[in-house]
C-alpha cells in the first residue's frame, strides 16, 4: 500500500501545478502499429489515414477538414521516414501523414478542424525532430503547444530509435476544437491520431487524494 501511495504522490506532483501532461509510455498495439490507450473507447475518434483517397481537391475519406501544406504518403521516401514500428524492425506498413508536403511552399504546416472540442490527443510520432511542432487552438485562439523537444531530448530525427519514434498522449492543455501541425524541414511523421475527452487534471487531482485518504484509512484501521 504504501508502494501504490508513493505511485499517486508522484502522479500528483506531475499534476500540480495543474499544466500540459505528456505520457509517452502508455499505448496500445495493433499488429506493428502503435495506437492510443484510448482507441475504441465510447467518445474517443481515431483518424488511421488509411481511408484518405487523393483527389483534385486534395484527400477525401478523412475524419476532419484538413487544410495546409501537408499530405498522406505510405513508405519512406528520401524526405519521408515511416514512423518505427512495435518490433522497432519494421516500419508503419500503411498510410499516415506528413507535413509539409512541399518546403518551397508556406505555410510549413497543415490543420486540423474536429467539429467538436477535445481534451486529448495522441498521436504515434515519427522520427520525432525538434523542429516539429503541435498547436492546440479552441476557437481560434492558442491554448497549448507543444515540439520535439517535449517529446525527447535530443528530437534528432532518428528514424529508427525509440525515443524518437512512439505513441505521445496529450493531456491537459484544456479544450481545443482545432490543431495545427508544423514542421520548418522535412518531415514531421505522424498517423493513428485519436481525440477524445478525458477528466481534466483537477478531477485526477480528487481522485489522486481520495486514493490516498482511502490508503491511509486502511492503515489506520491495520493498527
């Protein structure tokens, strides 16, 4: 007991004060792809890429309205590098997506619009550098962002490295309806990315300190 009480101290430490939270180490699998804690789950929505369908317009068959210089690619490229799969052997067999397309061209980034606003995101990372970026914005307004470096230091870019290339799960940045995803060279890397709402840091926090009231009433009563 006293292990479990030291396990939420600490998670309430990472939750006070109540900022941006970064979990890299809890995912899911699906064959070699990495995939969110959260997929499937009632409210949660995945986008895979792997319906997307070029077409005059730009891509058809996604779950969002997408704008920007990006694109959907399947492969590595010499300016693309699928993101490492689980067996750290083989890469991400289908299609995911990449910004920018074109480094000629500005914006370097692309958009995402939900229809809908979120708590969190996750997103396997590929081949994660520091010059990527990811910003949160709910109502047009920024609310959070977050780069390479918050993901792991050094964001070399390594292609086939662990740290540079898992699931990152985003929470508590507040509510957003929108993102942004920027990368000044080629290539940020990215696919199964999943939306959702979870409790806010402030209902973990409760929780957190319920947890412990219950640990040390066991105790107590132990004695």
């Amino acid at each position: 007991m006293l292990y479990c009480c030291s396990l939420v101290f600490q998670a309430l430490q990472t939750l006070i004060p109540l900022t941006m939270i970064i979990v890299q180490n809890d995912y899911r699998t699906n064959g070699n792809e990495f995939i969110s804690p959260y997929d499937g789950n009632t409210g949660f929505v995945t986008e895979t890429f792997n319906n997307a369908v070029p077409s005059s317009g730009g891509w058809t068959g996604l779950l969002w309205n997408w704008s920007g210089n990006g694109t959907i690619v399947s492969g590595t490229t010499g300016i693309n590098a699928a993101p490492m799969g689980v067996d750290h052997v083989n890469r991400d067999a289908t299609q995911y997506g990449t910004v920018p397309q074109d480094i000629s061209t500005t914006p370097l980034s692309a958009d995402a619009s939900l229809g809908a606003k979120y708590n969190y995101l996750g997103l396997w990372w590929g081949s994660v550098d520091e010059y990527n970026k990811l910003q949160f914005f709910n109502n047009g307004v920024l609310v959070a962002t977050v780069n390479g470096l918050d993901v792991n230091n050094p964001a070399n870019g390594n292609q086939t490295a662990y740290a540079t290339n898992k699931y990152v799960n985003i929470l508590g940045v507040g509510w957003f309806d929108s993102f942004k995803i920027t990368s000044t060279n080629y290539a940020f890397e990215f696919d199964n990315i999943t939306v959702g709402v979870v409790p806010e840091p402030t209902s973990l926090l409760l929780l957190g300190l319920g947890l412990m009231g219950i640990a040390g009433i066991r105790r107590k009563f132990k004695k």
